[in-house]
C-alpha cells in the first residue's frame, strides 16, 4: 500500500529541468567532498569560488595534487587550502578531498575515464564504505550518480519526500530501492526521479 502511495507521489513530480551529471573528474572530487550536508547555496557560491580562483591551476589531477602539496595537511593548511579551494573555512573538506584522491590513487583512478568505469562497477559496501573516513552511503551514491549510474541519493529531501508522502521515516537504504524501483516502472532513469524530487523539494522550500 504504502509503496503504491510513494509510486503515485513521484508520478506526480514535475521531470527535472537540468541534468546533473558531471563529466570532469577535478570537479568530481571537488563536489563529492563539499556536497554533502551543506546548504545548496554554499555549495553553488563554493563552486564559483574554485572555477574562478582555482580550477585554472587545477584542471586536472596532478595539478590538484600539486596545489593541495602548497598547505600543510593540519587545521591550519587545510582552513587556508580550503579559502584557496572554496572561500570557506572548511577544513575538513579539505582533508577529505586528500583522503579522496589517495583512495582513487588506491583504486588505479586517475581521470574522468577511470572514474566512470569505477562507477559502473563499484558497490557501496564492497568498494568505498569505511575507505574515506567522512564519506558513506549518500555521498558515494551521490558520486555515481554524477556518472550516470541509476541509483538514489538518500538526503534530506528525498528522505522528507517520502515521510511526507506515506507518513512515516525508512531506512536510507529501502528509500534507495524503493524509489529505483519506482523509476523502473515509470520508464525513467533513478538519478532523473531523484533530480526531479530535489528540485520540486527546493521549490517547495523556497
């Protein structure tokens, strides 16, 4: 009963005006670390700070590494590697974003190529859960997500999409096959349904 309540919910969602797939692997890492319990508005101003004061001394990986080398890996590099990188004082991004690049060096990733190969094949508990200490269920789907691959990202807005719908909170986990589930039967990929909730739910909000 409740999943074909949920089923109705999304068939009545409006399909997402914008694709949100990223096809650069800088910018990947960048957003897999600074997108996550954070307000959409820092995140988007975070973005424009590094497109415009950082992104040119860091296209690719090894530009990256060359620039984070410039800050000491404590509080105090990572709060000035994070003003460099985002305008924010976040430190702990910051060091994230070094565990990240280290796990994908881990993984034999190093390009946009290999990232979305990794995507395709890569399962939460067999290839990421407890390798990036701060990273888990929601960032990693949110990280394939970006390269195509259908799945759910289990936030906020999709976790008050469906306590709203049938009353009651579920398990991240159940909401990812739930909703995928549901995307199957209406013929559209899961990240299209999950993009459509995120933005009804930001216009709800706003």
């Amino acid at each position: 009963m409740e999943y074909r309540v949920l089923f109705h919910a999304c068939r009545d969602v409006p399909p997402a005006k914008k694709d949100y797939r990223v096809n650069d692997f800088v910018e990947n890492l960048v957003l897999t670390v600074v997108d996550f319990m954070t307000r959409t508005k820092a995140v988007e101003r975070a973005m424009q700070h590094f497109e415009v004061y950082a992104k040119k001394d860091a296209p690719d990986l090894l530009g990256l590494k060359a620039l984070l080398s410039q800050y000491a890996d404590d509080k105090v590099g990572n709060t000035v590697l994070a003003q460099r990188l985002w305008g924010y004082n976040m430190w702990t991004r910051a060091a994230m974003l070094r565990r990240l690049i280290g796990f994908f060096e881990e993984e034999g990733v190093a390009n946009q190529e290999g990232l979305a190969q990794w995507a395709m094949d890569a399962q939460f508990k067999t290839h990421f859960e407890g390798r990036v200490k701060g990273l888990g269920y929601a960032v990693f789907n949110w990280l394939v997500m970006r390269q195509g691959v259908e799945t759910i990202k289990p936030d906020v807005h999709i976790l008050r999409f469906i306590q709203s719908t049938i009353g009651r909170r579920i398990d991240e986990k159940v909401a990812v096959e739930s909703l995928v589930s549901i995307a199957k039967e209406l013929g559209i990929p899961a990240y299209k349904l999950d993009w459509a909730i995120w933005e009804a739910s930001r216009e709800t909000s706003g």
